[in-house]
C-alpha cells in the first residue's frame, strides 16, 4: 500500500512510519520544516533503514498545493490514483495549543480542511485516518471510565479543535477511521516540565505505548472492519494506573525516590483529562496493536536512565526543590493562591 503520513517525525509519528515499513508499505511523510533539525537523527535513521520505501516532504500543512506537490510522489498526475490511504497526525497540541490559541486552530483545523480538500480531488480519494484524542471527553477525575460513546465535553483548545476536526472527517464524504489516543508514553520523557502539574494525582491513566499507537495506526489502513469506526486505542488492563503511582514509579526510576516530595498541593485540582476505557479491547480485537504493558514501558525508562540515577540521586537535594519550584500551583508564603489556577 501506499501510504501519506502527516506529522511523521512526531511521537506516535515515528512509531507509525516503523509499523508501516515494517508491514511493507510506501510511505510518504510530510512534515513542517522545523522538523528537519529537531528529528534528524530519527530521519537519517529511517531514511537509510528504509531505502526507496520512504519519501519525505517539507511543508505547512494548511498549504492545499504543497500537499499536492508531496503526494505526486505516488503519482497523482494520472498515471496513478494517489495514496492509498492518509494517515493524519500532524497537529499543534498542549502546552503551545494553550499559549496560542489561533495557531491551534490554524494548524489544527485548517490543516485538517486542506488535507480533506486535496484527498477528496483524487482519481481515487484514500482513506482518512485521524489521531484524536482521549482529551475529548473533559474532565474524567470523578467518572473514570470512559466509552466512546460517551458525550464529549473538551475544556480546552487542544481537544475543542480535535472535536471540530472530526466533525469535518465524518461529513468530508471520504473512507475514514477515527483513533481517540490514550495517554501516550515513550521511555525518551523527561519529567522535568511544568506540564507534570496540570494532572491531579488521583487522575486514572490507561497507558498507550508509542509503538502499540503506530501500530494501531497501521491496522487501520487495509482493515475493512475499521472503516467508519472512531476508537478508544490504550493498552488495556495491564496499563492502567493513577497518576501518583505513575509518578512514583518514574521518580524512583530517575534516582529520586518517593514522589511524595512532590504533595498534592502543587497539581491542579481539576479540568484535565485522561481516565480508563471501558472498550479499549474492542480496539484491540479489530486492531491487533497491543504488545506493550506499564510494566514494559517501566523497563525500558529503568534501562534508560541507568547511568542518570545514581546522579541524580547524589543531586536530589537540589532536583528536588528545583522541580517543585516549576509548578505554577505553588503558594509562597503570605501569599493567596488565585481561584484560577485550580
């Protein structure tokens, strides 16, 4: 198959292209110049692995004619009917989504729109894949399980350009499939951002590893039984957990011990998403993307850290207070903590 992928140096992006060289297809990866430096490693990588099956494009995904010109790679000028599938992870997500709304939406939502316009122009239009996301359904802190029918409720940019985004696949007239991603982890993060704060510790996660997501994302491109589908893709039961154990877990990892340095005090108290899929294996059963537990994801941090721990342990009287320093839900003393930032 042929297959176009939007965003392909991402995370999930990364994994997704493997999945596809690794089943044998084309793959076209079209991806915004600031990617050129910031994956080149991961880029010479593929391009030396993968040989003539892989083709990559630079370009601004809002841009109807620059997709065009990258998809004439497989041949769109008549002698070929374009890719057979299109895959869509290209996106502006938190915490840049939150600081910029407009380029959100302009990313987002625009892209989505000229990517529809330039695949429903085919000989032959492609399927439509899109990475959505579990962030759709608000709020799950005191309701943790969640189907995919459930109403959606998003609370911030990111997940209300998602919801607009599928609107758009389901009324574009094209083959589609919809992937609403879990909580997605990969053994290169490092819990040193601010980001680690706006998740109350009671928060349930149903972990997705990367590799299990580009899996899943291949599946969908020759399986007739996903077509017309949106899925809760996680890993199941052996990858739920709650945020502080997650939390524990990695501190320990990185040498820091317990998280309890990190109280409760200092995450938010609400408004942010995540929980455990009640139908996530109904993913699994059409898919067969899952080969990764926690426990997995747990090893492979503990194998990369193996030299930074026993620094990091000598230095945890500075890391410590330095990382509770970064959370913007911290009172100093005398001080009155805002409504907002609960």
């Amino acid at each position: 198959m042929r297959v176009f992928v939007s965003g392909g140096f991402g995370n999930v992006g990364i994994s997704t292209v493997r999945a596809l060289l690794s089943a044998g297809h084309e793959v076209c990866v079209f991806e915004h110049p600031s990617a050129k430096e910031k994956r080149s490693a991961r880029l010479r990588e593929l391009l030396k692995a993968s040989g003539s099956k892989l083709k990559v494009f630079f370009g601004d995904i809002t841009d109807e004619a620059a997709i065009s010109e990258a998809m004439a790679c497989f041949g769109i000028d008549g002698s070929s009917e374009g890719p057979d599938a299109v895959i869509h992870l290209a996106g502006i997500i938190p915490p840049l989504a939150d600081r910029d709304p407009e380029l959100a939406y302009r990313i987002n939502v625009g892209g989505t729109k000229a990517l529809l316009a330039v695949c429903s122009i085919l000989p032959r239009p492609p399927r439509f894949v899109f990475a959505s996301s579990i962030a759709l359904y608000g709020d799950r802190l005191a309701s943790p399980w969640i189907s995919a029918t459930d109403p959606l409720l998003p609370n911030d940019t990111y997940s209300k350009t998602k919801q607009e985004c599928e609107a758009l696949i389901r009324s574009s007239g094209l083959e589609w499939v919809i992937l609403r991603l879990s909580y997605v982890v990969s053994s290169d993060w490092l819990p040193f951002d601010p980001m680690l704060f706006k998740v109350p510790p009671a928060t349930r996660f149903e972990v997705l590893h990367t590799e299990d997501a580009g899996r899943a994302f291949a599946a969908t491109c020759q399986n007739p039984d996903a077509v017309g589908r949106i899925f809760n893709i996680g890993g199941g039961a052996a990858c739920r957990t709650t945020y502080r154990a997650y939390l524990d877990r990695l501190m320990r990892l990185f040498g820091l011990g317990s998280s309890s340095f990190l109280p409760d005090e200092l995450f938010a108290k609400c408004n942010f998403h995540c929980g455990w899929f009640v139908d996530s294996d109904e993913a699994e059963a059409v898919l067969h993307f899952r080969s990764k537990t926690l426990e997995d994801y747990y090893s492979e941090v503990q194998w990369r850290t193996r030299f930074l721990r026993p620094l990091a342990s000598i230095a945890a009287f500075v890391v410590k207070p330095w990382m509770r320093s970064l959370s913007p839900y911290r009172v100093s003393p005398g001080r009155v903590r805002s409504p907002q930032l609960v």
